[in-house]
C-alpha cells in the first residue's frame, strides 16, 4: 500500500469498508491527533506489518475501527476507550458483512491495542494494529500529536527554569516535553514486530534531533544520558 489514495481506492472497492469508513468519518470530532487521517495512517501501517498473514480487508477494518470511541488523555475513563471501541465493533461489523471469527479476531485486537489497557495482543492482527498505532506517537507525526495533545490538555511546551527535569519529577501532563523521557522514546523496544520496530527507531531517532535542537535554540543542553 503505497499512498493514502491506494487506500482509499482499496476502501472503495470493498462495499464493507466503504461503508465503515463513512461509519468512521461521522464519528471523528475536532481532536487533530485522533482524526480521519490518524485511522488511514494507521490503516496503512496495520496492512504493511501484518503483510499476507492477515486478509487485508481485516487489517483495514480493524484500524478504522480502532479509535472510533475517542476519550481524551486525560479523563480518568481513558483506560477504557479500547474495551469501546472493541465492543461498538463487535456491534457494527454484522451490519457491514463480516462475521464470527472474522469479528472476533477484529474485536480483540482493537481491545488489546492501547497503551492505556496495557495488554500485550497475541494475534497477527493485535500485534500488527498496535505497532501501527505506536508509530503514530513517533516521528514527525509523534511531535505534532504530542504538541497537539499537550495543547489541548493546557500543558507548557517544557519547564521554563528546569526543561530536562534535573531538579524535579517528570511531569508530562504540565510539559509535553517530559513526555518524550516518560514515554516516547522507550516505545520503540516495546513493539511486537521487525517492521514495528525497525521504522519506530527511525522515527525516535528524529525526536532526538528535534530535542537536542530545542535544547541549543533554549542554551540549555539535552542530557544525552536521558536517553534511552
């Protein structure tokens, strides 16, 4: 899957799909970093990692469905949001052709993606899904949601007296900065696949040439020993 478009042309060629896909777009709000185009990226990724083991139309289905029930960062309902989303497609997925184990299979690896429930999935698809939605936290993508994020939670860009934290307690729903040390950086290691993996270390190698870079335009040197 080469583009965005053959995408979307996959999509449209697939009744099922298309039909999920227009399910989807009506349920995304005004959140830039969990929108329509954050579901086709992560779309993209799912069938690339998941390759022929796994019908493509599954891979797709799967990540639209992925982030259909959006609860913000911070509400203390977070945990929850992919337990949602996997029984709002337990409930949709009948009405779009697919069945029993094909639903199943979808259900559980929407349930166990998320960095909030914690669970580590055991399937093709579970794994494949929740690489691709951890490299969506990387990269230049990763550094416009986390900025994104931190906005919309009222969170500074980083401590003005102390930016690297050599003083204080990490605190990442203050200053979207600590969120690169308390979580970013170390979710390259946590992916499930090679290909997970290996693009999520490129993509982190970025955030640190975007970090060593603030801390030259701030005169206040990243630690190199903070990094993972």
């Amino acid at each position: 899957m080469n583009s965005r478009q053959d995408l979307l042309d996959t999509i449209g060629a697939h009744p099922q799909l298309s039909g999920i896909l227009e399910h989807v777009r009506g349920l995304m709000g005004d959140d830039a970093a969990h929108d329509l185009n954050h579901t086709l990226r992560v779309a993209r990724w799912t069938l690339t990692i998941a390759g022929d083991a796994v019908a493509p139309r599954l891979s797709i289905a799967a990540a639209l469905l992925h982030d259909a029930i959006n609860i913000p960062k911070n509400s203390p309902q977070r945990a929850l949001a992919s337990t949602l989303c996997a029984e709002h497609a337990r409930g949709l997925l009948p009405e779009h052709g697919f069945v029993g184990d094909e639903i199943a299979l979808i259900a559980d690896a929407i349930r166990d993606h998320s960095f909030s429930r914690g669970a580590t999935p055991t399937t093709t698809l579970g794994k494949a899904l929740q690489d691709a939605d951890r490299l969506e936290a990387l990269g230049a993508i990763g550094l416009m949601r986390t900025l994104a994020v931190g906005a919309r939670m009222g969170a500074q860009f980083f401590h003005p007296e102390d930016p690297w934290a050599d003083a204080r307690d990490y605190d990442d729903t203050g200053y979207s900065v600590d969120h690169f040390f308390t979580k970013l950086l170390k979710i390259p290691e946590t992916m499930l696949t090679e290909v997970g993996r290996a693009e999520g270390r490129r993509r982190a190698a970025l955030m640190v040439e975007f970090l060593r870079q603030l801390g030259d335009e701030i005169l206040t040197q990243l630690p190199e020993e903070r990094l993972p």
